[in-house]
C-alpha cells in the first residue's frame, strides 16, 4: 500500500460526510497515486534524458532534445498544479464548509440557524443585537458536512461590544467558503458596509430573503434589485425560519452551489489533496519551474544546475507517495539510452 492509500484509511473513518467518504474511497483506489506515478515517471524519463549528457561534458544538450524536455517539465508542471487546486475542496471536505450566516441585526440569523440545525441552538430575542460572539454548528445537508457559523448582526450604529462582535464576523467572512446572505423580507436590504462586501462573490453568496411569511407575495423593492444586480447575485431565496417555508429550496441552493466548488480539472471527487501534499507539490512546482527558467534561459544554463531542479521535483514528487528509488532513474536512464554509441 502506498502512503497516500493509507492516509485514505484515516480519511475513510474520519469521513463525516457522503462526499467525504467518496473521496476517501478514491484515494484507497489509488486514483492519487495513479496520477502522481505518471508525473513521476514523466519527470524520471525527463531526468535521465538530461543526465547523460553530465557523463559526455564535451557534448551540450541538443536543440531538438532541449525542446523535448522543455516540453515534458512543462506537462509535469501543469499536472502539479492541477493536482494543487484540488486541495481547498480537500480541506472543505475534511473539515466541513465553512458556511457565514450574515446580516443586519435582527434578520433572523439565529433563528434560521436554528431551523436548519433543528435545535434551539442561539438565543433568539426580539431585540437586535442579541448574538454577540459567533456560534458554530455542524450540520449535514444533503452530502455535504457544513459548519454553520452565526454571527453578530452588522449595525451601522454598534455599541462597543457589538463592534468587537463585528469585527469578529469580517474575520469569519474572509475564511468562508460559502455566505448566507440574510435580509427581512419586510424592510429594505441594506447595503453592506465594504469590509463586509468585500467578501461578497457571487460563486460562494447565497441571498436569503427570510420573515416572507410576514410579506407572502410581495415582490422586492427596485432598490432592492439594483443593489443585488450590482453584486452580481441571484435573485434571493424566500424562507421563513419561523413556518420552514423555502428551507427545502434553500438546501436544495446550498448543495449546488458546494457541488460548483469543485476543482474542474477532475471528475467529482476523483482528486482532493490535504496539506502535507500540497506542501510537497508547492515545492515540486518551485523546482521544476526553476528548471524550465534554467533551460529556456539565454544561454541556458549548465546541464548540471538544471539535474539538480529536476531532481528535487522528483523527490517532492516523491514524498507524497513514498520515496523515489535511485535504481529507477538508472534503469530508465540505461533503457533509454545507448552510452558509449
Ligand atoms: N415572522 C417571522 N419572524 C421571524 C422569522 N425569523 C426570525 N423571526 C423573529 O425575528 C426576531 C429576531 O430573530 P433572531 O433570530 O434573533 O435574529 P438575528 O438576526 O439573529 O438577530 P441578532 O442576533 O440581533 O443580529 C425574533 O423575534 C424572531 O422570532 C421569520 O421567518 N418570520
Ligand atoms: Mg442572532
């Protein structure tokens, strides 16, 4: 078994989710391994390619061979960081989705929290500016595993304590991977102050128009409109916290809108990396990348600065699956090559 294989079996049992445990299963397959051995094997062919020409010093690295293996570092390099990209959906499956229940004071934060956890987890008053510091809470939707994280209310004229719980929450929003966007359907949508907006994406808002059981088919306000266009969001989700009307839509938003997270390159949850490999394939991409700069530089520079980039590609390559054998670079070094012609 690989060492990626066996970190798919603590994946496995500390998966607390379907998409999770997908992911895992994948991993055990040995869907990571199969891709990095390509890269590995793509660079050692590479290695031994350049290498010989360190034994016959009289003899510089033809044109024709540099483009080659400018060519195949370059294929290795993008494989890399592909292979990068899956690591943030690593960490929101492992850790849950970081999920920012945002608003002015009194939207019905809380209480929304509430109904999706369906406990009385927050305080719930009528008063505005009851949560003060944030409360978090695990919660499954569909799939997924969300940590649902209710903030203090953003006030524009805040006491000093609800400035402190503010601050708090712009520090949850620029770590969310996904923001519920609260207004009341019976008041105008306020406009965010910019250390909030900031954060506002339209691939991770959802807008939530909740108390509609107060205001049942009344449209939103044109300023309302301008506003949410102007955030390039979609049209807000009717709920009521209080009836459950539109908690079924509002799951049904959230769970696609996860799902849109995923890296592009591989198909559902083939890939998703964590730190100690993305660690390794920073470092990789670093050393390949200063090999390519090495070989298309003007004049290139020596053959043996540039082995030296390519071995330590291979190595951090390496490390995420185990060591790289010295006997495999020789063998595909001596199988590729006819020394001494
Ligand atoms: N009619 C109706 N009332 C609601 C709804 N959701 C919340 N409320 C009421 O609105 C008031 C405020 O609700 P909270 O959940 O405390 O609001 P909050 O956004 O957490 O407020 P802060 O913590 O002060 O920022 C309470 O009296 C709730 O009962 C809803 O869907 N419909
Ligand atoms: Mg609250």
């Amino acid at each position: 078994m690989e060492l990626t294989q066996a970190e798919a079996v603590m994946d496995l049992i500390h998966a607390r989710s379907e998409r999770a445990l997908a992911a895992a299963q994948r991993q055990l397959q040995g869907e990571l391994g199969r891709f990095l051995g390509e890269l590995i094997n793509a660079t050692i062919l590479t290695l031994s390619q350049i290498e010989v020409y360190i034994d016959f010093p009289e003899e510089d690295l033809p044109v024709e061979n540099r483009r080659q293996v400018v060519e195949a570092l370059e294929n290795v390099l993008r494989g890399t960081v592909r292979l990068l990209a899956t690591q943030a959906y690593g960490d929101l499956l492992r850790d849950g989705v970081k999920t920012v229940l945002l608003g002015a004071p009194n939207v019905g934060k809380s209480s929304l929290l509430n109904a999706l956890v369906g406990t009385e987890r927050a305080l719930v008053s009528p008063e505005p500016g009851t949560t003060r510091d944030y409360i978090e809470e695990r919660l499954h939707v569909g799939p997924h595993l969300l940590r649902l994280i209710d903030t203090a209310g953003i006030n524009p004229a805040p006491g000093v304590l609800e400035q402190r719980g503010m601050a708090k929450t712009a520090e949850c929003l620029s770590r969310a991977d996904l923001i519920l966007w609260v207004m009341d359907a019976a008041l105008p949508c306020p406009t965010l102050p910019p250390e909030f907006a900031q954060h506002i994406r339209p691939d991770k808002t959802l807008l939530v128009r909740n108390k509609i059981d107060l205001v049942f088919g009344q449209n939103l306000s044109d300023e309302d409109l301008v506003q949410i266009k102007g955030l390039d969001l979609d049209l807000p989700l009717d709920v009521s916290a209080v009836t459950g009307v539109g908690l079924g839509e509002l799951r049904a938003a959230v769970i696609d809108l996860v799902d849109g997270l995923r890296p592009a390159f591989f198909a559902e949850e083939q890939i998703a990396i964590n730190a100690r490999h993305a660690d390794a394939l920073r470092r990789a991409a670093d050393a390949l990348q200063a090999a390519l700069s090495g070989l298309t530089a003007v004049p290139p520079l020596p053959i043996e600065l540039i082995s030296g980039d390519v071995r330590a590609g291979l190595d951090a390559l390496g490390e995420i699956a185990g060591r790289v054998d010295n006997e495999r670079i020789l063998d595909a070094l001596f199988a590729n090559f006819c020394i001494g012609k």
